[in-house]
C-alpha cells in the first residue's frame, strides 16, 4: 500500500499526521477483515495547518462563479463515483459487494440531487468544519458537503475513525479534482485534541456534526451560547414503526424485520433511522409477535448480523436487554454476547423484546442498536401520538 494511504489529504497535498502519530483499529477486526489498521491521528496542529489552508483557498474559491464551482464539483462527483470500489468499502462495514451496492446506488443518487438542488442560492465566504460518518459513505459525504462548497466556501473533513475508507476515497478523487488546492482538506483520527481544536477556532462560518444524542450533548456542552448559532447537528436515532389494525400481520413482520435487521439497510440494526420499536395495535398485537417468532429464526440476515461498527456496541446491547427485562419485558428472539463472546468479529445478533412499557426508558431509547421493542397500543391513534413523543426525528439541535 502507497504510504499516502496513511496521510491527511491538506492543501492539495498528502501530509503525515504532526509527529506521525497513528491510531490502530482493533487488531482481531483488522485481521478477520483484512484491513488496513494503522491510520493518521491528527492533532490540534494538524486542524490548524487543515484550517489554514482552507482558509487561504476562501477568497480564490469565492470569486469563482457559482456555475464554475458547480462544474467543478460536478466533475468530482462524477470521477468519485467512477472509482469508488464496493468490495474494499463494503468490507469495511462488514458488507459483501452486492451489499454494498445498494448503499452505493443510494448515496451517488443523493449526491447528483443534492448538487443540482443547490445548483442556485446565496454566496458565501469562509471556512466550515465537518465531521463525517460512516453512514453516509463517501458520495454522501460530498452530497451533504455540495451546499457549502457550492457556496463558496472552503472546508476542513474530519473522517469517522470507525470507518475511514469512506473520507479517504474522497481525498484520493481530490488529488486530480480542478476544485483547487485546499478548497476541501481531510483530516484522520478524530481525537477529543483535535475536535476541541475545531471548537476552539474562532470565525468559521458554520460546522456540521453527526452523532448520538449523547455525543451532541457533549458537544453543545463545550460549545456553549457564543458559536452554537453556527453549528448544525445532526442526530443519529433510531425510529418507530407504526402497524396498524388493518394491517396484514404477516406482509408487517416481513417488513419489521427488514428495516431492523437487515445488513444491507441497516447493517444489522446500526444504521440511523433504522426501526428500534413497533408501536403495534392490540387487537393483531399477538399474531405479529408469533409471525416474527417464527420468522426470525430462518432470517438469514438476522442470524448472520454485520461486524459491531462501535467498540462498546455489545455493551450498550446488553445494558438494553437488562432494561427491558427490569422493566418487564419478554424476550423472545435472540440473547446478548456471553463475556466469552464479546470483543469477537462477527458482530452482534438481533434481539427482540415483547410486552414493552411504552412509559419505559426501553421504549425511549434512542440510539441505533439491533435491540427491537414491540409496543401494545390500544389504538392506531394512540401510535402515532407515541411516535410523535418517543422518536427525536432525523434532525436534532
């Protein structure tokens, strides 16, 4: 492998993270999958010289026209996807190629939208932080970086450390873009030094983030009142699903499964806005659960469930468990990972709890996990005013 696969994409060129500093992915993960385990840590000097030389392309990028920043994105958009490999990034996910694919084809469609929805609007100058995430890949990625890069602003990419194939595909389609050197610079090893270096820089124009609702607490926390009006921060939360009287108990339990634990979808319950608790009517309530009890043992995908993309995903797998059960719910699929298990490369399966306290934390719980929590409801009605209370939304500040 190239060295710059190592590097911090900044200023048009591969740089070393100061001191060469790296972090190592989990060595048993590394080695099941075949990845490549060392990558940047990048330090509060690396964020400065990444926000220096976005700010030294701002006023050159800003006196394009917007046409031409369109063009110009357009062409990256168009030699990113061209390169992009679906073994090497599904493998990261612990997806095989088809699988991917599907991920693949959603994002590109995003990122095509997204530049021509933005093709038109306001300028603007100056420099924005951005921390990437593993769910979007690297087309959604640059699908959700188009409006302030169309706007004339320059940018600082943060990869998520969890997944950094996706930021660097980005940069490597960068190394032969016309959008100039240090329009968009990428950085590796999201370290709490470099975040606090981001929050620390005074006079940018707008940083997005994307977490749990915990992560952006904590972020909110440091932030504080002065620079919170130029921060967007996106939620990463699960969702509820409604099944209503009339619906067909067995065409729902085919559904419920697939937006909980497929591995394409949801990569096994991880994915953001992948269905966390059904909010089921009484009176279909019992046949639903028996038409998922049966179901779910022949599901191919929810016995062989992707790799935990979260080091302490087992542990918040069996936090939940022990809440529900606290609580009085019944599982009836699936258990958590024995301490024999746990820390191994096949991820964590599926989990199913029944009779669940829709007044419970249970119910409430917000970040995707493959933990599925079916709620009695007396009436469709009194579901959806449950989703309303219970699920946070796709965005959150």
């Amino acid at each position: 492998m190239a060295l710059f696969e190592h590097h911090n994409w900044i200023g048009g060129r591969w740089l070393a993270a100061e001191g060469e500093r790296c972090f190592e992915r989990s060595e048993t993960r590394a080695a099941a999958e075949g990845l490549d385990h060392r990558w940047p840590e990048s330090s509060a000097d690396d964020v400065r010289v990444a926000i220096e030389a976005a700010a030294s392309a701002a006023q050159r990028w800003a006196s394009a026209t917007r046409e031409v920043r369109w063009r110009r994105l357009e062409e990256l958009a168009q030699a990113l996807v061209r390169t992009l490999d679906a073994h090497e990034l599904g493998r990261e996910l612990g997806l095989n190629s088809t699988e991917y694919g599907a991920h693949l084809a959603e994002h590109e469609l995003r990122l095509f939208e997204a530049l021509e929805m933005h093709r038109e609007g306001p300028a603007s100058v100056g420099v924005f932080a951005f921390g990437a995430h593993w769910s979007d890949g690297p087309a959604g990625l640059l699908a959700r970086l188009a409006p302030r890069l169309l706007a004339g602003e320059c940018g600082v990419l943060v990869a998520d450390a969890r997944a950094p194939q996706a930021a660097h595909a980005l940069a490597a389609a960068l190394e032969s873009s016309t959008l100039g050197d240090g329009v968009l610079n990428v950085l590796h090893g999201e370290t709490r030094e470099a975040r606090e270096a981001l929050l620390a820089t005074p006079g940018l124009a707008g940083v997005r983030w994307k977490g749990t609702q915990i992560e952006l607490e904590a972020l909110l926390e440091r932030l504080g009142p002065r620079a919170t009006p130029t921060w967007e921060l996106w939620l990463c939360a699960n969702r509820s699903l409604i099944v209503c009287e009339r619906d067909n108990p067995s065409e729902a339990a085919e559904r419920v499964a697939e937006q909980a634990f497929s591995r394409a979808a949801t990569l096994s319950g991880q994915h953001p806005g992948q269905v966390a608790r059904v909010l089921c009517h009484q009176r279909i309530y019992s046949r639903l659960c028996e038409e998922l009890r049966s179901r779910l043992p022949a599901d191919a995908e929810a016995q062989a469930p992707c790799r935990a993309l979260d080091d302490d995903l087992e542990h918040h797998v069996l936090s939940l468990w022990s809440l529900g059960v606290d609580e009085g719910a019944t599982p009836v699929f699936g258990a958590p990972p024995t301490a024999r298990e746990r820390g191994r490369a096949q991820g964590v399966g599926g989990i199913v709890l029944v009779n669940v306290d829709p007044a419970g934390a249970l119910a409430r719980a917000s970040r995707p996990a493959p933990v599925l929590s079916l709620v009695r409801v007396a009436s469709d009605e009194e579901g959806r005013e449950l989703r309303t209370r219970v699920d946070l939304g796709p965005r959150w500040r």
